[in-house]
C-alpha cells in the first residue's frame, strides 16, 4: 500500500468515526511522519484526510506539543498559529485575538473555537467575552486544529477568520490514566487528572479534569486565579460507524491584568488590584443606588458545554454526521480599569496637599502619584443550543455534501463601567479619601450602565461540491446561504427605559471555491477565494443603532484570496500561504461611544515548517509577514494607516532535543524564541508599541516508566513588551504588559 493509499484508509477510519483513526489525527506518536499528518477540520462532513491534500492553511497540535508550549491561557496556545496575533496578557480569560490583519478593537471577533467540531457559542465576540473564555486547556484535550480563511465562510458558524477545533481525548480497549501535580514560583497549586478504558464490547470511557490555585504571576496578595473542570467523554462504535457524547463543566476565572501607568517604579510585575482595593463599592442607576463587589473574582467562566457527534457510513457511499453541543452559565466580569494619566495627589486633594487612605488611614503627601482607577462590573448570562448535520454523498470523480446548521443564543448583561476614584499609583494601590471625586462617586466623570437582553437565531444551509476530474488535481465549492435573526433591547441607564430595541431579520450568502494540485504524492499547489461575511450580534447594534435605524444591515463582507504551496516528508514539512483580504468593519474606543466605519485591505504570507534531524533535534518555525492598510474610513485621519495592534511581521522557533538516557528513557530539552515587530496603539497611527524578543524554555524527563518531571520557564529574560496601549484614551501614557517570568514544575505518573 503506498502513501496515499495508507492515508486515504486513514481518512476512511475517521469518517467511520474508529477511536484509532483520532489517535492517527492527534499525531501523538513520536515516530509520525510529516507527511502523515491527519486533519479534520476545514471539510463540511469533518472528514479525515491528509494535512498535505488540504486545499486551505491549518495548523494541528498535538497534546505533546500542547505541553511543550505551556500555554498560560487557551488564547496562550493560538501564538503557534501562523497568521494569529494573540494579547494574552489579560490572565486566564478576556484576550485579544487578531487574524490576518483583520481589524478589531480587541476581544476576538474573527475567533470561533469549536469542541468537537462544534462551536462553543454562536456570537464569536461580545462585549467582554472572546469565546476563548469558555474553554480551558487540560489532560482531556488530544489535539488542537486551527483553519485560518479557507473553508470558514461556509461550514461551521460561517465565520470567516479562524476557527480552532479542540478534540477530546477517548477511551480504548486499554485502561490508562495520568495523574499530575503542578506548582510554580508564584506558587501554584494544580492538580490534573486523567482515566480512560473500557466499558463493554464497543464502550468506552474517558474522565478528567483538574483543581487549580494561586495568587497569579502578578501576585495580588490573595488567591487572584482558582477554578476547576471536570470532562466526560463516553464513546460507542457501531457497525457503521460512531457516537460520542461528553460534558464538560467549568468553573474558572483570575484577576483581569489591566494597562498600567508607564512611568518609573511600575513594570510587567503591576497589578491594580489586592487586598487593599479588591472589595469596593460603585453607584449606578438614577437614584444612586451602592452595591458592593469583590473585584478579585476578575474575568472566567462558571458554565457547562454538553454535547456530541454521530458519524454514520449508511453504505452506498452515503455518509452522515452529527455536531451539538448545549453551552449554559456565566460569564462575568470585575474589573480596576485606569482612566487617564497618573497625577500628582496634589492637583487633586480636596486641601490641595494631601489625603489619607481609605483602607489603611495612612497620609499621603502632595507629590503622591494617584490615578483614577474605574470600577467595572459586567455580569452576563449566556445559553445556546447548536446543532450541524451533513449529509455526504459520492458518485465517482464527484462528492456532494448538502448540510443544515442551527444555533439558538441568547444573552443578558447588566453592566456598570466607570465608577471612577483616585487610587495610589501602587500594587494593589488603596483608594483615598479627602478627594471630592472620590467621597462622592456619581462626581468622576463618565459613567455607563445598561442592562440588555438579547436572543438569536442563525440558520444556514450549506452545500459542497467536490470533483475529482484526474488523480491529482481536485476543485472544490461551497456555498452557504444563512437567516440572521437578532430581538434585543437595552435599557441605558439602569433607569428602567428602554433606550435601543433590536428587530431583526436579514438572509446573506457566503462561498468559497479552491483548486488544489498535487505536484507529487506529497507536495502540491492551491488556490482559494471566498466571499464571507461578519454577521452582527448584540453588542453591534447598540453600538451601531444609528447605522442601523437609518437603514444599515450591519453585515460586513470579508473577501480573502489565497495560494499556498505544501511539501512535506518523512522528517520535514512547509506550508507557505500567500493571503489577500479585504474586510469591512467598525470601531468603538469605548462602550456606549459611537462606532466608526472603515474598511481594510491586508496582503501578507504565513509560513509553517518543521524539520527533524537524525540526532533528535527538531526545529519547528512559524512566521507571518504582513501589511495592513485602512483603505476607506468615516474618519478621514485613519486613510492610509496601518490597522492598529498587528505586528507587520512576527516569528517563532521553537527548537527541541531528546536525549536518550540510561535505561532507555529519555530527557527533552525544549523552548521557543519569538520576535514581533512595531504596532500602531490605535487606528490614528499616533502610539507606537516596540516590537520585542521573547524567549521561553523548558525540560521534560522521564524519570522512569510511569513517571516525568517536566519544567517550564516563561519569558525567561523577563521582557517587558508592551500588547496594548490605552484602548480607550491612545495619547494616555497607559500600556499592559507581556506576562513576567514565571517558573513551572509538574510531577506526572502514567499507567
């Protein structure tokens, strides 16, 4: 059986849904070829088939070099995706994702991450929630798929940027299991664990998950960062085919690491918030009303994703799969947000020379630094019910797949931002008293509360052609044609008016078409255009109502072009994708502020390639060059700007060494160097942020059979590279910075 041949039995597996077909796709084994590679993301029936025939650019990762990353975060790992620049330095959840020079205010709004092969939640973005908040990364994850462009306008959510898939790990005919505990130098406390196996005759089992805590790697002084998860997988093979079903219930979330002041005596180990600050008290609604929060339960998720998939082969060539999931819970948010510049206490004690603090009674003199510190409050309710189901048929040269996808969503939010006050420009710095604005807290200036419910329903009809006209060469084209309907309503002011109402129902088409040519069994050219779109949700109709009340559809079209050229073999692969997209969109500085419209064009090239040498060494190298430019804009000063916050080039190699110990077990020494270029705080182009070096290292040895110590280092020269400006005042002397050194160590046993 040749290459090919042994790929295609492979794909095969996988649409029959076998557990070792996904053991194949996770490339797990350590003497996997390159060209051997299985991917199932990006195929409108989530069929298996090599990464090297794939007509569209995607990245796999397997659990092994899930570990290898150490990721601090679920937007942590999306660093090793060509093509993504991903601002992780928020903590545990509220990320910022960009794709391909895609313009974005922050949050993630070209973002869909899939369980399963089925989205988390429909809405990519709300305000104050990426969908990479609703998943945490554990010992039940096999592997890790990213699809940039490509087929995204038309499968899954219809999303056009990236999609990343996470696949669960699932039991066998083996009972095996792990257990892991892990600490760290800002003394982390994590347990981690893992048991699959057998059941009965085709049953399998898979349970796991973890408990985690610690005062974050910006020590707030208290217990900043805890959760747990708990996962399980249950699978059935059939006859014809496979079922899983699983449930994954979360509780986990951290402090929201903010900007902080530039200015000397504060660096990447700030953090607004502790013990002095976390509990405080804000007013909102008509009657000043004061309720008290603990703003040291941050930014997570306290919710449940269930769901499953059934992949049939009905014979005749007839295959059927089956994609759900049920998300519920919240998703809320606390947060000491800076306002403005650091100032003297002085300019603005009451007394013109000082002020005590609130919590400790200490005087402060004059010269003091205070800055105002906002008080925010976003809690928000989220529940969905997602279901995709596909049909595929083959005649020869030719396959069609005709598919239904329905999501129903809905969120509540009742937010109070601004909550204004002076706080020392300190760690955990302590608000003051004898400051008017901050003895009387409705006195500070902006303010903005809303409470807003909102229910959706996204239902789409997709179709794919496939053919096949000789061995080597495949066309490809999919279209997608969708209903969009959103009810919403928001009460600004918390005052019991309803200032904005919501009615809406709009149909829109999406497609995409390829050519993929195989040069050799292992090496071959594509082509791909797609026309998509980015669909409005909630938070874009109150932001843009008066777009919308004068006529806007709000639906902002997205065109991307694409050639990429693949080649992989026994110890080495390249993937190497040209892109050219233009994108329409909006930009809000701050809620409740009105939008700006612009359209951008980006042309630029991702490169993904690895090499393993006879000795053990192992370099893999991802790059993406890219320039943006604002070609069309309400805002004329913004005409010819770069898109703000997206280095024009960035790069990662991350080497690895085994070593072969004594005994025959092994020692691997690992890290990651990754550079960045220059960005553009904002869309003016008035702040720059330096680009920066990053180096990351690590260690894993197998100390015997069942056991392994791995250890980690992060930003080992304690950089300080800035991700973010001041988003809401660019010219504010505000930036947050890269996350600080931190060292981690795990004790693992397997059996």
């Amino acid at each position: 059986m040749n290459t090919r041949q042994c790929a295609l039995a492979l794909a095969i597996a996988s649409a029959l849904g076998s557990a070792q077909a996904q053991e194949a796709t996770s490339n797990s084994s350590e003497d996997a070829k390159d060209y051997e590679q299985i991917v199932v993301t990006g195929t409108p029936s989530g069929t298996a088939m090599r990464k090297v025939d794939a007509s569209f650019a995607i990245t796999n990762l397997s659990a092994d070099a899930i570990r290898k990353l150490a990721p601090k975060s679920t937007a942590d790992l999306f660093k090793a995706v060509p093509g993504v620049w991903a601002e992780s330095s928020g903590g545990v959840s509220g990320a910022n994702v960009f794709v391909r020079g895609f313009p974005s205010t922050g949050d993630a709004p070209f973002l869909t991450v899939q369980m399963e092969g089925a989205p988390l939640f429909q809405p990519p973005t709300l305000s104050f929630l990426e969908n990479s908040t609703l998943f945490r990364i554990d010992e039940t994850v096999a592997f890790m798929e990213a699809l940039r462009g490509g087929t995204n306008p038309v499968v899954s959510n219809g999303q056009p940027g990236l999609t990343t898939n996470f696949m669960l790990k699932e039991g066998s005919e083996v009972t095996e299991g792990l257990f892991k505990y892990s600490t760290s130098d800002y003394d982390l406390q994590r347990v981690d664990a893992v048991v699959s196996g057998k059941i009965d005759d085709g049953l399998y089992y898979m349970v796991g998950g973890y408990v985690s805590s610690s005062p974050g790697i910006r020590d707030a002084g208290f217990n900043a960062e805890k959760g747990h998860q708990f996962t399980v997988n249950i699978t059935k093979e059939l006859d014809n085919g496979k079922m899983n079903f699983y449930t994954r219930v979360t509780d986990d979330h951290g402090v929201w690491y903010l900007p902080t002041p530039l200015i000397d005596g504060v660096d990447n180990s700030y953090t607004q918030i502790g013990t002095m600050n976390r509990q405080a008290s804000i007013q909102y609604g008509p009657d000043g009303t004061t309720q008290a929060y603990d703003f040291g339960d941050g930014r997570g998720w306290d919710g449940s994703v269930s769901g499953g998939k059934i992949q049939l082969d009905l014979g005749n060539d007839w295959e059927f799969v089956d994609r759900f999931n049920y998300t519920k819970g919240d998703a809320n948010t606390f947060g000491l947000v800076p306002n403005g510049e650091p100032v003297a206490l002085s300019t603005v004690a009451d007394n013109g020379s000082s002020a005590v603090g609130a919590v400790s009674g200490n005087a402060y003199s004059g010269s003091t630094q205070v800055q105002q510190i906002g008080r925010w409050v976003v809690l928000k309710e989220i529940e969905s019910f997602t279901n995709d189901l596909a049909f595929s048929k083959r005649f020869d040269a030719l396959k069609l797949t005709v598919g239904l996808y329905n999501s129903h969503f809905s969120a509540n939010d009742w937010w109070s931002l601004g909550n204004q006050s002076y706080h020392v420009v300190a760690p955990g710095g302590e608000n003051l008293t004898g400051i008017d604005c901050n003895d009387n807290l409705d006195s500070c200036g902006w303010n903005y509360d809303i409470n807003s419910t909102g229910d959706g329903r996204t239902q789409a009809l997709y179709t794919a052609f496939e053919y096949k006209p000789m061995d080597n060469l495949t066309l490809d084209l999919g279209l997608r044609r969708e209903n969009h309907e959103i009810e919403y309503t928001v009460d600004e002011g918390l005052d019991g008016v309803v200032t904005k109402s919501v009615d809406y129902d709009e149909d829109t088409t999406s497609w995409t078409a390829g050519v993929n040519y195989m040069l050799t069994d292992n090496s071959g050219v594509f082509f791909r255009i797609n026309d998509g779109n980015k669909m409005p949700y909630f938070d874009d109709f109150r932001d843009n109502y008066g777009n919308f009340s004068n006529g806007g559809d709000l639906i902002f079209e997205v065109d991307q072009y694409e050639l990429g050229y693949k080649l992989a073999g026994d110890n080495y692969s390249l993937y190497a994708t040209g892109f050219f997209n233009e994108s329409e969109s909006s930009n809000v500085t701050q809620p409740g502020a009105p939008a700006v419209l612009f359209v951008t064009e980006t042309k630029g090239v991702e490169i993904d390639a690895n090499y393993t040498f006879d000795m053990g060494l192992n370099i893999n190298l991802n790059a993406t060059l890219q320039d943006t430019e604002i070609t069309k804009s309400d805002n004329p000063d913004w005409l010819g700007n770069e898109v703000q916050r997206q280095p024009g080039w960035q790069i990662r190699v991350t080497p690895s060494y085994d070593v072969e110990l004594a005994g025959g077990n092994f020692l691997t020494l690992y890290g990651t160097v990754s550079s960045a270029d220059d960005r553009w705080s904002d869309n003016g182009n008035a702040v720059v942020l330096e680009g920066y070096t990053k180096v990351d290292v690590g260690a894993y040895w197998e100390v015997s059979e069942n056991v392994n110590l791995r250890v980690s280092v992060d930003n080992l020269t304690d950089k300080d590279g800035l991700t973010e400006g001041d988003p809401r005042n660019p010219l504010a002397p505000n930036g947050r910075f890269i996350l600080p050194r931190s060292v981690k160590l795990s004790v693992g046993y397997t059996f």
